[in-house]
C-alpha cells in the first residue's frame, strides 16, 4: 500500500500520474515545522499543513490545552441558544486582536465553509433590507477562497472549469501581479491605477446595486503567493465605498501572522467589513 495507489483513500488536489509511479508519502508525526514520514524521512513543511499549522506540530501549549478540553467533551455545537463556555471566551479574544473594535465571530470548519456563510449572510441581509438583487460577488483571477460550490465559484482558477464553475454572478476581476500583468514600460503605480480604473469600470458594467460584496486575500495564496502591487488596496477601497460594496478580507491563509503582522489587513492598510 505505502508503494504504490492501492488503498481505498481518494486523494484530492493531487497528480494521479505521479502517485502511481511513486506511490504516498505517509506522515507519521511532526516536530516543530517538520513532519516525519513511516520511515522517520524528514521533511521541512514550508506550508504549515494546510497553511494552518502556524504554531508548528508539537507546541506543548495546544497539546496541554487539546488534552485537556477533551477530558471535558471534545466538541460541541453553538445552535439553539447553547454552547461551550471556551466558545465564548475564543470569540471575545478573537475580537480583542482583531482590526475591529467590535464585532461578531461565526466559528465554521475550514475557509471554504467560512466563505460560503459569509455569502449566505450578505444574501439574507440584503434581502431584509429590501435589496434582494444584491447578490453578486466579486473576486480576483488567481483568487483562492475554497473548494465548495460558493468558494470554487469566486475561485479564479481555471481548473474550475472542469465543473462548469462559476456560478452565475460570480465575477473575476483583475489579478493585480505587476510582474505578470504589467504592460511594457507601465510602472507599478500606473499598473495600480489602471486595476482600481478596471475595477470601477467592472462595478459599472454589472450595476453596484446588484453587488453583494468584494472579497480579497491580501495576499493571493494559492493563486501563486501574489502580493498586491504597490498601493492596490489604498486605491480600490474608495471606490468600494463609493458605491456602498463590503470589502471581505480572507485570512484564512494570511492572517496569524504570515505577512509579518497578526493580520494580512495590517499589513495592507486594509479596512475591510468582513473578515474570513
């Protein structure tokens, strides 16, 4: 089994062709930012797991405090009125370090669960304030917000089209990689302006009472690390004002840290409604 594709596991975001000739690697246990396989092979985990391992695999205060919470009950849900007094705690806290000086916080599974709520959410909220036209959401081409139908639809990745996503009114708009997208002698400023123009021409062209919401990593993860080129957040978001469209910040690979402060928004000068 450890040589080659024979068990019964069905491997996700892998190449099929290189798993058969070389079979899986088996983790067995991690120390720190590195993983070990079934044959104590080490390996540097630049990728955190999932991007999620921010604090390494072993840090003897999430082992101390996993352990002891399951001597209490290993989980619990927060429906009907009901939930765990860490569930509290977690949310004020998670405020307290947050851009925000208040706020609410909706725990979900994984980001792709997380963007999904959060369409929903602006959906409804709409619909009670009178706009129930407002339900299109724009994202970024190279954007990478998930695996579910919502998420993989404001995913601006190609392979999506294998599924015939996305759905409709889901809109990509400009990827803002100077590198790739930059014209011949376009400076990254002018390259900058031009993408804030792009986008008030997009937000136009789909009418701004029909726009639910604009979500944006700060920095594009998946899509290929991709910082924003210079300024690109202190040019958009008037514009975003201007025409009253949430700014969604997902953190979900940036935040905790990975940009160099706790939140990708900080680091980007980002005022975001929203953040995943």
């Amino acid at each position: 089994m450890l040589k080659s594709n024979q068990s019964h596991h069905l491997y996700g975001f892998t190449d099929l062709k290189t798993l058969n000739e070389r079979g899986p690697v088996v983790i067995s246990h991690g120390k720190g930012i590195y993983v070990y396989d079934i044959y104590d092979k080490k390996y540097l985990d630049a990728n955190s797991g999932l991007w999620n391992a921010c604090a390494g695999f072993d840090h003897p205060g999430l082992i101390e405090v996993a352990q002891k919470q399951y001597s209490k009950f290993a989980g619990y849900h927060s429906l009907f009125g009901r939930l765990p007094e860490e569930t509290l705690e977690l949310s004020d806290k998670i405020i307290e370090v947050s851009p925000f000086d208040d706020g609410r916080v909706f725990f979900c599974n994984s980001g792709s669960e997380a963007n999904d709520s959060m369409i929903k959410m602006l959906w409804m909220l709409n619909t009670r304030k009178g706009s129930p036209q407002k339900r299109k959401i724009i994202t970024r081409i190279n954007g990478y917000h998930g695996v579910t139908l919502g998420a993989s639809s404001m995913t601006g990745k190609p392979y999506n089209g294998e599924f015939q996503l996305p759905l409709e009114g889901f809109i990509h708009a400009d990827c803002p990689h100077y590198w790739k997208y930059g014209k011949e002698n376009e400076t990254e400023e002018d390259f900058t302006k031009r993408m804030a123009k792009n986008l008030e021409a997009l937000i136009l062209k789909e009418d701004p009472d029909t726009i639910a919401g604009f979500v944006a990593e700060p920095v594009q993860g998946a899509g290929g690390v991709i910082p924003p080129s210079k300024n690109y957040f202190d040019l958009i978001q008037p514009i975003l004002k201007k025409y009253n469209i949430p700014l969604v910040a997902d953190e979900v690979i940036c935040g905790f840290g990975r940009t160099g402060n706790l939140w990708g928004c900080e680091t980007y000068n980002i005022k975001p409604d929203i953040i995943i």
